[in-house]
C-alpha cells in the first residue's frame, strides 16, 4: 500500500486507546442465526426497517394476511441485494409482527419482532455455517501475517469480504491528551477482525502518532495513513488482531 509504514506485530499497547477501541456502539442490530432459529429484534411504528442476510440473500416470505391492509404489515423485496423492507401502518393493532423468511441458500428462519417508535432500523442476520467458512477460506489463502496485510489493504479500499462481518460504528470520537480517536468500522472474520480508526490533532502543535500507540498487545497489523498530523489535520488507521469474538448478538 503506498504511503502506508511497513506492518509487523507489537507487543507494546497503550491502555486507554485500548479502552476507547473496544466494543463500539451501534445503532444497527446484528443478528446470528442458524437455520430453523427464532431472530428476535426491533422494527420501527412509522419507518421502514430493513433486513439484510450476510452472504446470502432472502428469496420468499410467508406470512398471515389480515385481509385488511389498513390492519397488515407490508413486506417489500428488494430484488438487487436481496434484502426485504418492512412497512408497519399507524393502523395495525398488533403489538409485533411475525413471518417465516427462506434464503436463496436454502436456510430458513422465524422473524418476531416488536414495533417500537425508533427511528428507521437495519437488522443485519449472519449466518454462522456461510459466514465462518466463507471467512475460514479467505483468512486461509495466505501466511497469517500476509493476512492481516491483505485485510489491512480490504479495509484501506473499503472492499467487502466474503464472510466478514462489517460494522459501522456510531460511536462518539474520544479525547487521548491532544488526539481524537474515533472508530469508524469494525471487520469480524473467523479469526481475524480489524478495526478502522480515525485520528484528528486537536492540539496547537505537530503531533507525531507511533504505531505501538495504537497496537493492542495481540495486535498483528497495524498501519496509519500519515503518522505525523499538524494542529487540526486528521488521518486513518487500520488495525488487525485476533478475532476473540464467539458472538455477535
């Protein structure tokens, strides 16, 4: 990657930019499933809510009709991605609604779900058996640490991969003395999961960013766009480690 430092592992690690780099929080629900399970979530009174299968696609929905479209939830299909769109009018009566969706993989899940009054939702639905082989194969194609290169550079581009699971982060930036650290995304794979960071100088001088300053002690990879920032400039990190995550729900 051109304008990027030479990656190796660290041992070293800076313990408040871990606490600030660890779980983020996220508007958008996740959900793990495997084939025949119940998903439970949250869909919106007055917004769509869309559902969205990681490596796979939906292909029908069954579900009990009223009869009455005044009193029925509307189920749209978005036939370019796969993904379904639910539409809850101000007139249904019910307190959740509930259906039966069959993927193009073949795998079929249960959806019940209570409406509450959100904002707009995103309910993204994995499927271990896809997403940890899928993973499992790109994470074996190369050496470990020719890896976390490579998921280093699909980061840097923003290049989805076959099986990872990827977070946007709605996470609030945090303050480390004169740096501002926001994490902007989250790569979960079978083994490996990186994390993109954004790094602005909020300082009144030239701040010079190490990268052990950023590396967890497991860290494998890590890589910053630019490591010297002048007053107000902002920059990006990716980085690597282990994958210690068993769930995501």
């Amino acid at each position: 990657m051109v304008g990027f430092p030479r990656m190796r592992p660290y041992a070293a690690a800076l313990p408040l930019l871990a606490l600030v780099l660890g779980t983020p929080a996220h508007a958008d629900q996740y959900k793990q499933a495997a084939d025949g399970a119940s998903i439970a979530c949250s869909v919106s009174a007055r917004e769509l809510t869309r559902f969205a299968l990681v490596g796979d696609q939906f292909a029908s929905v069954s579900k009990i009709s009223t009869g009455y479209p005044y009193n029925d939830f509307a189920v749209t299909n978005e036939p370019v991605r796969g993904d379904i769109y639910i539409s809850v009018p101000e007139t249904y009566a019910a307190a959740r609604i509930s259906f039966f969706a069959t993927t193009k993989k073949g795998y079929v899940y249960k959806i019940a779900c209570p409406i509450e009054r959100i904002e707009a939702q995103q309910v993204f639905i994995t499927n271990p058996a896809i997403a940890i082989g899928d993973a499992s194969r790109w994470e074996s194609e190369t050496p470990l640490e020719e890896t976390a290169a490579r998921l280093v550079q699909a980061m840097a581009g923003g290049v989805a991969i076959d099986g990872y699971q990827l977070r946007q982060s709605a996470a609030l930036p945090a303050r480390v003395g004169a740096l501002e650290v926001q994490l902007i995304a989250d790569y979960r794979g079978a083994s490996l999961a990186g994390k993109v960071i954004h790094l602005t100088n909020r300082g009144s001088k030239v701040l010079t960013i190490a990268e052990h300053d950023l590396a967890p002690r497991d860290a494998l990879a890590v890589a910053i766009v630019s490591s010297t920032l002048e007053p107000g400039a902002s920059t990006t990190a990716f980085v690597v480690s282990p994958n210690g995550e068993t769930s995501h729900d």
